[in-house]
C-alpha cells in the first residue's frame, strides 16, 4: 500500500492534484503515465505516455482539444497510405550493408526494411538522414526496400522492381523526372540519398552489396497491432 498523487482534469480543463491512497493488486501494463515531477501550468502541457509489456512505449497526440493516439512506438514515424494501411518508420546511422540492416536490424526488433510508397515518405526520410550532416561533397545514402530485375536493356527498368515488405505497393516515390536519379546495373537495389550534384532528387539505385551510410525500418500499423 503507497501515498501517491493523481493529476485529474476538471471541466473547465484547470488542474487539480489530489492525494490517493493506492493498492496495488496487480500489474497493469495499459495505464497512461504522466511523466515530470511537478505539475504542469495546464492540461496541454501534459506528456501521456503508454508502455506496453514488449516494453514500447506510445505517446498520446494532442489535437485541438482531442488527445488521439498515433499507434507507432515512441520516436517513429507514422503515414496513412493513400491504399488504407498506416506503417511506422524510423531511420538508424549505420556504416552497413543492405543484408545486415534488413536481418540484424530491422527483423531483429520485429520490424522490415520498409519500402518507399510516395514523394512524401522519401522527404521524410531524407530530412532525417540530413540531420546525421553528411559531407556536402559526398554521395549518403540509407537503405531501403526493393530489388531491381537486373535487365538494363528494359525501357522499363526503372519501374521493374519488386517491393518485398509485404505491403509497399505502386511506383508513386520513383518519379524519374522528379524523385528519383535511376541507374541501372546487375543487382541493384533502392536508396534514399543525397547527390551532391543534384539536390532535387531524393532517391537512388545502387548496388545491392555495397554499403550504405544508414537504413529505414518500419511496419504495418495494421498487422502489429
């Protein structure tokens, strides 16, 4: 039996703290905790956090006067896809290469090597990789999902590809005259890099068994849930 305090909410949204006497008979893993040692000056300068069993903890949104919770784990990003599913991403600075981001990374924390489905995911992910200041005299660039059919005689090759996470689906983010800087050669993969040369364009193919400057991992909000 322990002394604790419980922060409430009144109607007029003014915050009030009040003494509880608590009993703990159990372990309850869904509770919201309001983090900070001292009470905030006001409801919408509280931190909701919600830590699960696995051990990843999710954050509550505030919204106008709405709380809502996003569904990713704590630091990843969330995207609504235009075709219904909602996945996470996260970006990791890694000197590695593609197998070892996609099976010792990312699978290990039950995760993909996550593949690029618009214009807005790839910004995302190279504002992040940005943030790392690589060398503006250097190509950097991080992993991602996909493989090439290696025949560069295609006129197509560029948009003859094969997403393998499962869910990543159309060629919306390889916009060659927009997004994308396509090359092509034997065993290429998909990157979202940064080019010197060409500043616009935020994605690139490169060989597969090369090494990369960093990796994206990510899920299907739906599927792990």
């Amino acid at each position: 039996m322990q002394s604790n305090k419980e922060l409430r909410l009144d109607e007029s949204f003014g915050v009030t703290l009040v003494s509880l006497l608590l009993l703990n008979t159990s372990n309850d893993y869904n509770s919201t905790v309001i983090t900070g040692t001292s009470c905030p000056s006001s409801y919408t300068d509280m931190d909701f956090k919600v830590t699960i069993p696995s051990g990843d903890t999710y954050s509550w949104k505030k919204t106008g006067n709405l709380w809502s919770l996003n569904g990713c784990r704590e630091g990843w990003k969330r995207f609504n896809r235009t075709d219904g599913i909602s996945v996470c991403m996260k970006t990791f600075l890694a000197r590695i290469d593609r197998y070892d981001a996609r099976v010792n990374k990312c699978q290990s924390m039950g995760t993909d090597q996550i593949g690029v489905a618009s214009v807005e995911e790839s910004q995302w992910i190279h504002e992040q990789m940005m943030q790392y200041e690589p060398t503006t005299n250097a190509s950097f660039a991080f992993w991602t999902d996909v493989s090439f059919t290696e025949n560069c005689k295609s006129a197509n090759f560029c948009n003859n590809f094969t997403w393998k996470d499962g869910y990543t689906t159309g060629t919306a983010a390889l916009n060659t005259s927009t997004n994308f800087d396509c090359k092509c050669g034997a065993n290429y993969c998909l990157t979202v890099a940064y080019f010197p040369g060409n500043t616009t364009k935020t994605m690139t193919s490169a060989f597969c068994n090369g090494w990369g400057d960093g990796y994206v991992c990510g899920y299907n909000l739906k599927k792990s849930v």
